[in-house]
C-alpha cells in the first residue's frame, strides 16, 4: 500500500495519470471503431431491407382496395380508385336512386318500374331455384358441334397462316332447343347478333349513311337471318326481338353532318332481360353465410368468386358508367372494322362467354369482324368440345388452338397472324364486360390516325361480389421504378393548362396491358410484341415503350369502358417459376428500350438479374435490331415529352466530388485518383443508380486485397464497382463505403501525398466524408 502512494507521488503520480488516460483512450478508439463496424453493417441490413422492399413490391401488387374491398390486380403497383356505382354521369347527386338510370340506356322501358332499392344496396341471392341460375349443361347440349383449329406453335408464330374460317352454321335454332333454354339466364343468342345487324344496318340507312358490309367471305350473316323463323320465348309468351337501343337511329337528328353519326349505344340481349337476375345491371350480390364453402371451395378456379359468377346471366346488363355526354358524341360513318382477339388459359366458364357476349350485345355488328378465342393450351374440359359447341351458334367467334402454353404474349401474337380483319386489331381480357358504346370511340381514335393506340377506361368487376364499379376520372397508367405499372391521376396543372374535359382522351405513358385497340398494319409494322416474353408480365412495358419512341401514341378514351375482373393471383401456372419470368421479361424490356435508364431498373433490386449465369434472358438482336430500323426516339425523350412529371433524374448524385477532410476534389490522373484545388476539368463523377462512383467509362472498383483500388472501365454485374453512399442518416452517411471488400472498408483521403485508399470505416473521420455537388437520391 505504502509503495503505491510512493509510486504516486511526483513524477509518479504523472505517469500514472498519463497511463490511465491512454487506456481511456484506448477504449474510446475501441468503440468507435466497433460502432463503424456495426453502422456498416446496420447500413447493410438497412440496404438490404429497401432491396427487399422493392421486391416485394414487384411481387405483390396485390391489394385490398381499402373503401371497397376489391382485389387489385398483381400488375397494378398502386392503386386504381374505384367507385360503386349508384349514380352514374349527372344524376349522381339524385337522392332517389333508380335503377333504371343506373343502365342510363334502357333496353326496356318495363325495367324502370321493376327496380327495387334492395339490389341497390345488394342482391339478395337466390339460390340455384332463382330463374337466372345457369344450368349450362343444357345449353351446351343444344349447338351443333363446330371444331376448332389446332394451331402448333412449336413453329415460329409468323408461320401460323392457315385457319379454316369458323363453320357457319345456316341451321335455324330450332324452337325446342330455345326453350329448353330460355329459361336459363345465358341463352342461344345466334340470331340475335345477326338481326342486330339487320337493325343497325336499316337504322343507319335510313339516315343516309352507308354501312360498310363484311366481306362476301364471311357469308354476310343478314341474309341468314332472313330466313329464319321468329323465335318464341316460352316465359314472355310473345315474339321475342332482340332489344337494342340505337341513339342514332332513334332520332333522325342524330346525324349532325354527312359523314358522322352519333356513337351508337348497342346493348342487344335475350329479351326479357331479367331484371331480378343475380348481379343484373352490374349489382353487387350478398351471398349468405351458408354458401361461404361452396365459395372458397370454387374461388381458385378463377381467383375470384367463380360460384357467384356462375349464378350470374352470361348477358346480364351494367351501368352505363360514360361521362354523360359520351352519349352525344359523334362519329365517323366509315369507321374500320376489327378483329376481337381474346387470348386465355383456364378461363371459368361463365366470366369467358360474358366477356364474348358483351362484345357481341354491345358492339355494332358492322364493326366487328369476327371475335378470336385462343386457347392457350388450356387444361379444363369444359374449353374443349363443350366451348367449341357453345361457340359454334356464333358464326363471328372463331376458336384456335395452342398446342402447347405460350403465355398470353404469344398467344396474342397466334391470334393477329390468323385475324382475317385487315382494319384493326382489339385484345381483351378473357373475364371483362364490355359496356355499352364501347368500340366505336376506339376505332374513332385509330380512324383518325393509325399510330394512336386508344385504350378503354378500364373499370372495376369486383372479384368479391361481381359488382360493376366505375373509377375515378382522369387517370392514366404509369410506372415506377424498377417498371412497376400502377395507376395515376393526371396532374392538376396539366387538366388546368389544357382545359381538359372529363371526356377527352388522355394521354396515357403505360398501357395496363390487356386491353387495347391498334391498327392491324401498325402493329406488325412495330413488330408486334416482342416474341421472346414468356407467360405473363412486362409486355404492357415494351408495347408501350415501343408505341411511345416510335412515333405512336397511347391514350384513354374516357368514352370507351370496359370491366374487368382484378385478381388477387394468377389462377394458371407458369411453366417456370412465376417470379423469374416476370423479372426476365422485365429485363428484355429493360435491355432494348431503357438506354442508359436501365441502370434504374437494375439499381432498384434487380441487380441480380445481371448476373447472366444466373438468369439468361435469350437473344436480344432482333428487338434491338428493329429499335434501329424504326428508327425509335430515345428512352429519355420519352421521359421528357410522355412522362415529363415522373421526375427520373439518370444518376444518383453528380458533379465535383469534395473530400471534407482534404478541402480538395477528386481528380481523374492518367489511370488513376488524385485530388486537385476544385475546378471543373477532369473531375466530374456521378454516383450511379448501379452504385458505382463513374467518370465516362471508368469507375472505381475495390480491390479484393482491401486497402486497394482501380479505375477501370465500369461494370454494373460485379461488387467490386458498388459503393454504399447516403443510404441512411446514419453515421456512414457521407462515408463511400464499399460494398465488396469483406470488412467493410472506406474510401478515404490520404493527406500526405493527396492520394486515395481504403481504410476500415471511421464514423468520425473526415477524410472519409465525400460531397457531390447535386443530388437526385430519391
Ligand atoms: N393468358 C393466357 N396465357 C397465359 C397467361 C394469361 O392466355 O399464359 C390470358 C389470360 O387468360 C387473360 C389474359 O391472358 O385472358 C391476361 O392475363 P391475366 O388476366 O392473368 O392478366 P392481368 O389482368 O392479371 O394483368
Ligand atoms: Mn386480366
């Protein structure tokens, strides 16, 4: 003890103290160099969890939209805003609701009265008792056989040429097949189509207009009708006629102008339209306790509620849900005609025949060359000879054949090499309602110029309910990164500045994808869809692109609606892993059209799918090679003049890049990094979205042995380039932290000789702080 207090005093007691504070020392180094580490490593997990954010966005688009509880659809990234539709166009303030202004365009005046404020608030259902439960056995036993053409796309699709036409059939419905049938809410309806035209036909005539007939090869199908009997329905006890409300040619003013006629609002269905149908006029149906198994049970077939949608008419009527002056919109006499294409996979049975019935109830027959189902190599029974019978009433619907699953993209591209219309392509989704009016203001948009595109508003089928639900005027279809699609309101000063009506087309950067018009030349001349996307996704991305940057257009036709079934899932399986297929095609897309904004995609957590051994994404010649000959503007001028509010600036960070401790900037000296007094000469670098810290074609890489590095040409596949920077506010944030060397090193400011190195993190040190002169970080 006392040789202690001898050691303390004088000069002893100096050493001591000095001893101690350098253990204190020390440990204060200790810790901060273990909480550089542990900032590293948070900022890694920290990076890490935004990647997997940015996954997972990507996989799941799916989302409960919150006020009406309707799936949304996978593809669709952000939200579309919906609406029940209780009051459609400028009756939407009345407090009396009645149905029969929901279907503005009454078919049947009777309806009017009938209404009951019970279905507006939801059906009740029926049960299977219910008059309008289908039985569909019975009617698919009631059509002559028709065969469909097996196509084998083994062979490249431009070699699929020859298709037999669909077997017409001259039989008249005999009277005892649609009775048995009447009773059922889906109905034979082959003559309908045909008087429909006969009706349209004279309607139009008698305005003096002239309606361009199908060609003699199609065996114009009015001089059929003629000669059949009228047809009996046992219910009605009278004639039935199909019902159609023809705007136009109700009232003679129609006709403002030679040349023009106002947009005809076909509805023509099995009259009487049952008007306490399960789900009639697009009503949502409360379906009771007691059914909830029998709903799970069937919900996979289809991703949506398959029991309902079978107790609803394959016909039944929605809401007219058009901006009201729609209505009166005029156009041209001598539109083209168009091919339907619907390309599906496993498509339940009663949503497929309603998507085909409501193109042929509301379209007018002048119009509509002939409708195309591809099978894409289904596996249900019920698509086979059942479809085949079922379709064969409709000398319009084609069936063809894939013999093995080609995914919708290829699918789609069998259905235009066999569409026998030379005018206009239209694709729709196979569980889509078409609403009244809906194709002539499409093929108005391409009538008046081939390379406009036109979509319709596509509007809401809850998958729940089955409800017909209207969306929010003015939206478009955008994406963000990494090519997410998702829905968006045009901006405010966009309507202000054009004076935008509800009903004017707009301007649209992404197409949703499934539904679309386009002049038939026109897309061959674009090169269709790019063959080599598989199954499903990322093909709405490089139609869009590609119409956009080679001189097309793509717009929303607020007076064209259609409704759609969102799913949670896909209901079919892909071929691959569902993941990776949609990645690949992402990539494809990615590698021909984004030009230096690829980086976006890639940097946005698809770095991995750079990695060619890990994912090979096939042969790219061709699309860039058709890219040159069509000679497409940039990927940033369509950026600048489709999408100028998306606001994607090409890097992260850019300009002179200052080292805190040094006070100097980073230099380019021959092949390697000095530092200089700032100026502006050899020292401008941008911090990519790839991560990588680049000047020109060079970026710095990190060394495997550690304390190293090297300007060398860039390479966005390899961690060496990467570099962490401003990830987070912690105490790395200004740090340049790379991403490859194993312990987590910094680039850092040698002051002695004004050169650059690595070192282990030091939160504090101000030779590891960098400064760029802008930045983008988003
Ligand atoms: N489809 C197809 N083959 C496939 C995948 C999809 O024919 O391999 C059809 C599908 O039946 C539907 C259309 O392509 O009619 C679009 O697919 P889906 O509805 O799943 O796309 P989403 O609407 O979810 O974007
Ligand atoms: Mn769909």
């Amino acid at each position: 003890m006392m040789k202690v207090r001898r050691y303390l005093r004088g000069s002893g007691r100096v050493l001591a103290f000095v001893f101690v504070a350098s253990v204190i020392w020390l440990l204060f180094d200790m810790a901060a160099l273990r909480m550089s580490i542990n900032d590293v490593n948070s900022q890694l997990v920290r990076e890490r969890v935004i990647r997997e954010k940015e996954i997972m966005m990507v996989k799941n688009q799916q989302h409960q939209l919150q006020h009406v509880g309707v799936t949304q659809a996978k593809r669709r990234g952000f939200k579309h805003p919906v609406q029940r539709v209780t009051r459609p166009g400028n009756i939407q303030q009345s407090p009396n609701l009645n149905l029969g202004h929901i279907y503005r365009h009454k078919l049947n005046p009777k309806f009017e009265v009938k209404q009951s404020n019970q279905r507006q608030e939801g059906h009740d259902f029926k049960g299977d008792n219910s008059k309008s439960a289908l039985s569909n056995q019975n009617n698919r036993e009631s059509f002559p056989k028709k065969k469909a053409v097996n196509l084998d796309l083994n062979v490249a699709v431009t070699s699929v040429t020859q298709v037999q036409p669909a077997v017409k059939t001259n039989k008249p419905v005999l009277k005892t097949e649609l009775n048995k049938s009447a009773q059922f809410a889906h109905k034979p309806l082959k003559d309908k189509e045909l008087k429909t035209d006969q009706k349209v036909e004279k309607d139009l005539n008698k305005n003096g207009l002239k309606v361009s007939h199908p060609t003699a090869e199609e065996a114009h199908p009015v001089k059929t009708i003629s000669q059949q009997a009228p047809i009996k329905d046992v219910n009605r006890k009278e004639d039935v006629k199909p019902k159609i409300n023809l705007q136009a040619g109700d009232n003679s003013s129609a006709v403002r102008k030679p040349g023009v006629h106002k947009v005809l609002s076909l509805d023509a269905t099995h009259a009487p339209r049952d008007p306490n149908a399960v789900g009639q006029f697009g009503q949502p149906v409360i379906l009771p306790g007691s059914k909830n198994a029998e709903v799970m049970k069937r919900w996979n077939e289809g991703h949506f509620n398959v029991y309902l949608s079978d107790q609803i008419p394959v016909d039944r009527a929605v809401p007219d849900t058009r901006p009201e002056t729609c209505a009166q919109n005029l156009v041209h006499n001598d539109l083209p005609t168009t091919t339907v294409i619907f390309c599906f996979v496993d498509e339940v049975w009663s949503t497929l025949l309603r998507s085909v019935h409501s193109v042929l109830n509301r379209s007018p027959p002048h119009l509509l060359k002939e409708i195309i189902l591809v099978d894409d190599a289904s596996t249900k029974d019920y698509l086979k000879e059942q479809l085949d019978e079922y379709m064969s009433q409709f000398p319009r619907v084609r069936i063809i054949r894939l013999k093995e699953r080609q995914g919708l993209i290829r699918a789609r591209l069998a259905g235009a090499a066999v569409a026998k219309g030379k005018d206009v392509l239209t694709f729709l989704d196979s569980h889509i309602e078409c609403n009244v009016g809906w194709l002539e203001p499409l093929l108005e948009r391409v009538y008046l110029d081939r390379k406009k595109v036109p979509c319709p508003v596509i509007e809401v089928i809850s998958d729940k309910d089955m409800s017909y639900l209207l969306v929010d005027n003015f939206q478009r279809g955008i994406f963000k990164w990494p090519l997410v699609f998702g829905w968006s309101p045009v901006p405010e000063d966009v309507i202000k500045k054009n004076n935008m009506k509800v009903t004017d087309p707009i301007r649209c950067p992404v197409m949703a994808g499934g539904l679309f018009s386009i002049d038939k030349k026109y897309f061959f001349e674009l090169g269709a869809y790019d063959p080599g996307l598989d199954v499903w996704g990322g093909e709405n991305m490089e139609i869009s692109f590609k119409i956009w940057m080679c001189g097309g257009e793509i717009e929303i036709i607020p007076c064209s609606r259609v409704g759609h079934i969102f799913r949670g899932q896909n209901p079919y399986k892909f071929p691959k892993d569902r993941q990776k297929t949609v990645e690949r095609n992402l990539a494809r897309v990615a590698e021909v059209w984004l030009d230096e904004y690829k980086d976006l995609f890639y940097g946005h957590g698809y770095q991995h799918l750079l990695d060619r051994k890990v994912i090979d994404i096939g042969n790219l010649t061709e699309q860039i090679e058709l890219r040159k000959k069509l000679k497409c503007k940039s990927f940033k001028w369509y950026l600048d003049n489709v999408f100028p509010d998306m606001d994607t600036p090409v890097v992260k960070a850019e300009g002179l890049v200052f080292n805190r401790g040094l006070r100097k900037c980073l230099a380019l000296q021959k092949d390697s990094l000095s530092f200089e007094i700032c100026d502006l000469s050899n020292q401008q670098f941008n911090y990519t979205w790839m991560k990588s810290i680049r000047h020109q074609d060079l970026c710095v890489a990190a060394q495997s042995t550690g304390s190293g590095f090297a300007l060398v040409p860039c390479d966005n596949t390899k961690r060496e380039f990467r570099w962490f920077y401003k990830t987070s506010n912690s105490a790395l944030t200004e740090h340049l932290v790379s991403e490859f060397v194993p312990n987590h090193m910094c680039l850092e400011a040698e002051p002695r000789d004004d050169s650059v190195r690595l070192r282990p993190c030091q939160p504090s040190s101000v030779f590891q702080k960098w400064e760029f002169t802008r930045y983008h970080l988003q």
